[in-house]
C-alpha cells in the first residue's frame, strides 16, 4: 500500500533466493509497476525489448521467448511504455479482472513453477488483478508509522479478495529492520503484537548490501552471499516455499 519500503527490490531480491532453492527455469517474476524498475536488478536492458504493456497492446503472447532470463530467473519487465499506452494497457486490465490469471496460463509454465508479480503502491487495477490469482499475497512494511497507519487499508482489500476467493493466503513482511534504531525496534515490536502470526516470521535487516548490490544490477544474493540480507532472503525463501506447499 506505502511506496518507500522497498518492495521491487524485496521482490527481485526474492526471486533470486527462491531460485537458488528450487533450481534453473523454476522462477518467474513479471513488473506490473509501471515504474519498470525490476528488470535493473537483474541486468537487464529494457530498450532492447517490449515488456508486459507493450506486448498487451500488441496483443503478442508473452510467451518464453520474451522473457530475458539473467540469474536464473525469468524476468518481464512493464516496458517503457508512453503514457498513453499505460492509459490503455491500464483500460484492457479494467475490462477484464481475470486477464492477468490468463496470460500466466498462456506462458505454459510447469506445475511446479513459481511466478512473483510486483505491483505499484497504493490500490489500483494492478493490484485488483494480482489479488484475482495470486496463491500468497505479501504486503511489504516498514517498521515506521507511515506503515502502520497503511494495515487498515490494506486488511479492507484483503478482505474483500478473502470474500471472492477464500483460498487466499496473505502475510506481511517486515524490511530494512535495524534494531539499533528505538523508533524502529519500538514499532517493530507494535507491528509483531498488532499483527501476531499475519506477521512473516522472517524479518528482513538492513543492509547496505542491498542498494550496493542494485549499483551494480545484481541481486544482493550473488553481490553478497554471506551477508545478513542474503541470509534473511534465504530463510524467506524457505518459509514461501513452506507456506505455497502447505
């Protein structure tokens, strides 16, 4: 729901560490943010190619072939999109809720694939389509008030997919912790009580690896194997992977 609490590079950053869990060709993550921001941790250039909203427009299949693969993990990013293509992308996702569910199918991806979607902040056609499909739903949170005061809204748009689809499973996610910081360790401590098991039990530290790792359009898992941000990922990973099979 907030911007700022680094969700495109918890989701590259995720991508990443479910990949190495689960092998070659097994990960997938598609940009719907049209900030198009993803495909830069992976080292992918975007000019050489169309992304989701171009390939829509143009009602091409996305296909395999479209995909710029980097790191073991498929990326697709929105694309560079003008804003009038974005208006109209934007329209076809209005006119057809279940239109994202469908493309995925389309790519023909085996059973036991697994596609990470991120979307922009706030609500928004984006997310109604991801809400329509998605198997696990992670709300990305900083442990600061701007936070906090965004869970309600966030628990009335859970809610209502929970109403249409009863099988959706969602937790919140809690990123750039630093306990050395009160504010932050009090607020923590507040998200953990308000939140109690809806809260993922794996917190993701600050480390300034992450950003360094984006500098150079890696993901932090291979800029810095054994830092404490690759460890948080890695155990993620493990807890997604538990949760999806569950």
């Amino acid at each position: 729901m907030k911007g700022g609490v680094g969700k495109t590079t918890l989701t590259a950053n995720l991508g990443s560490a479910l990949s190495n869990k689960l092998g070659e060709g097994r990960v997938s993550i598609i940009d719907l943010d049209p900030q198009n921001g993803l495909h830069w941790h992976f080292g992918i250039d975007s000019k050489v190619q169309d992304g989701v909203c171009e390939l829509s427009l143009k009602s091409r299949p996305w296909g395999h072939e479209q995909f710029t693969v980097g790191y073991d993990v498929a990326c697709l990013p929105y694309g560079r999109g003008r804003e009038k293509d974005r208006e109209a992308f934007e329209e076809l996702l209005e006119r057809d809720p279940k239109w994202l569910h469908a493309q995925i199918n389309r790519l023909g991806l085996n059973k036991d694939a697994v596609v990470l979607i991120d979307t922009p902040p706030g609500v928004s056609v984006y997310m109604q389509q991801v809400l329509s499909c998605a198997d696990l739903i992670l709300v990305v949170l900083l442990a600061d008030a701007g936070s906090y005061a965004t869970i309600p809204s966030m628990e009335t748009h859970l809610d209502g997919a929970n109403s249409i689809r009863h099988d959706v499973n969602s937790a919140y996610v809690l990123n750039q912790v630093d306990r050395r910081d009160a504010l932050n360790r009090d607020i923590g401590d507040l998200l953990q009580k308000y939140l109690g098991e809806r809260l993922v039990p794996i917190q993701i530290h600050s480390d300034a690896a992450v950003s360094e790792a984006l500098a150079f359009q890696k993901p932090v898992l291979i800029y810095d194997p054994h830092g404490q941000a690759s460890h948080d990922l890695d155990r993620l990973a493990l807890w997604v992977i538990e949760t999806l099979n569950r």
